[in-house]
C-alpha cells in the first residue's frame, strides 16, 4: 500500500524534469520558427536579420573549415585564465574581508569604489602597462570575473548556520580544519554560484578585450566581421560565443551538484554530536 504514493511521486517528479528540460527548447524551437518565417516572408531584410538556416548552413562551412574553432579555442583559453586569475584573488581577499572586522571596514569601501570604475575603461591602461598580447585580455577578464566572485565568498562565509559552526568549534575545529572540513563545505553553494556567473563574464572580458587590445579569438573575427558588414557572419559567431558560455555555464553547474551532494553530511555530522551531548550528559 505504501508503494503506490511513492511510485506516483517519484512519476511526478520524473514528469516535472521532463517539462523542465522541455520547456526551454520548445521555446527556443518556437523563436527559430518565427524568425525563419519573418524572414522568408521578406518582412525584415536578409541584410539587418539573416534567416535561421542561413547562420546555421554558414556555422556549418565555418566549422568544417576549422578556422572557427581554433578562434573560439583561444578566446576560451583566455577566458579561462582570466577566471583562474580572478578567483584566486577574490577568494582568499573574500574570507579576509568576511572573516577580519578591520579587513572589512578598510578594504570594502575601495573594492566597491572599484566597481564604478568600467573594466573596459581599464584596457587602454592595460595596454600602456603590459602592452598587446594574452596577458593584459586575461586581466581584463581577471578584472570582470573578480567582483561577483568576491561578493559570493563573502555572503557564503557570512551566511553560514552559526550553531553548526558553533558545534564545530567544541569538537575541536578552529583554523585550517574549520575552513577545510566546515566553512568551505558549507559556503559551497555560494562560493560556485559566484564562480560559474565569474566564469560567464570572463567570455564577455575576452571578446571585449580581443576588440580594444587586439587578440586572435572570436573578438577579431567579429570586428573583421563588423567592418566588411557581414551580418550572417556576425549571427554565427555570435552563437558560438553563447554556445561558449552556455557549456562553461553547465559545466559549473554540474560540478555544483556533484560537489553540494556532500555537503548535508558534514553538517549532519557536527549538527548530531551536538544534539547528542546534552542527551548523554544527562543519562545516569
């Protein structure tokens, strides 16, 4: 008798997946009709907007020639290091600024101010400073990535469940140990949520920096692109680049779950020696 509520539950939420999984390419199907349709129908020009089967016969030839993707092989390379690059300083400045008072009242009004300050109005300076090449399109990247993986270092150490840190702490754990086996367990959540919008941006920081610095990824082949006025070329790259994010996106998002599986056993482990204690204090 049990079996059947359970058997009914477990087809709903296996039906719920489908929509979920459904739902945005049915969609992104319906947009693809329509816009083949206004197209064909000659209510938009192929110039300012080229059919759907137009960029993808042109993604196609652009891809079997292999030019495209040792482009979008270096714009991901760059993209990566300028995460890479980013994370590692955002990181351990985020569980200063969370962790030390005087950290944080002297470091969080010029980190803020900082972000007024457009990444892209730094390229010039960049350029001036370490001149053309790779390294200043990875700190500029560097740059775009580090703010929001600041802020979710700091809300995830910040927001932490303070009676399982507490619990922690009368079990022994204090310095390395509470960072490695509670604090970053527990601040997992937020620490890849900031690393996966970081990593998204770092595609924007590399397009945008090929454009001001020179570079040899998609950014170049979309301002040749832009000068000879090639729009279906312009649409087919444009999909690359959000394919691009797209997969670094779902890659973290993937790495997320898998990693966050863990985490309810850490806290449950700390969370029950505590429960426990007074029980068994007070057994004769």
């Amino acid at each position: 008798m049990e079996q059947a509520p359970l058997a009914r539950t477990l087809a709903s939420h296996r039906r719920a997946r489908r929509v979920v999984w459904l739902t945005p390419l049915v969609l992104g199907v319906l947009v693809l009709l329509v816009w083949e349709a206004v197209t064909r129908t000659g209510a938009a020009s192929p110039f300012f907007l080229p059919a759907p089967s137009a960029v993808a016969a042109r993604l196609w030839t652009e891809l079997t020639a292999g030019h495209l993707l040792a482009y979008t092989w270096i714009t991901f390379v760059e993209a990566l290091l300028g995460s890479v690059l980013g994370a590692a300083v955002a990181f351990p400045l985020g569980y200063l600024i969370a962790r030390n008072r005087w950290a944080a009242a002297g470091l969080q009004p010029y980190v803020a101010a900082s972000q007024a300050l457009p990444a892209v109005a730094l390229a010039p300076l960049l350029v001036i400073w370490v001149g053309y090449g790779l390294l200043p399109i990875v700190l500029l990247c560097a740059l775009l990535v580090f703010f929001p993986i600041l802020l979710a270092t700091i809300l995830g150490l910040r927001t932490l469940d303070p009676e399982v840190v507490d619990a922690a702490r009368l079990d022994g754990a204090h310095g390395w140990s509470m960072l490695r086996h509670m604090e970053v367990p527990m601040s997992l959540p937020s620490l890849l949520t900031g690393l996966r919008n970081g990593f998204t941006l770092s595609v924007t920081g590399a397009v945008v920096g090929e454009f001001v610095m020179g570079g040899r990824g998609l950014g170049m082949v979309l301002s040749v692109q832009s000068n000879s006025a090639d729009t279906t070329g312009l649409f087919a790259t444009l999909a690359v680049l959000a394919l691009l994010a797209v997969l670094m996106y779902a890659a973290l998002r993937v790495v997320e779950r898998l990693a966050v599986d863990d985490r309810p056993t850490v806290r449950t482990r700390f969370g029950a020696r505590r429960a426990v204690r007074p029980a068994l204090r007070s057994t004769p």
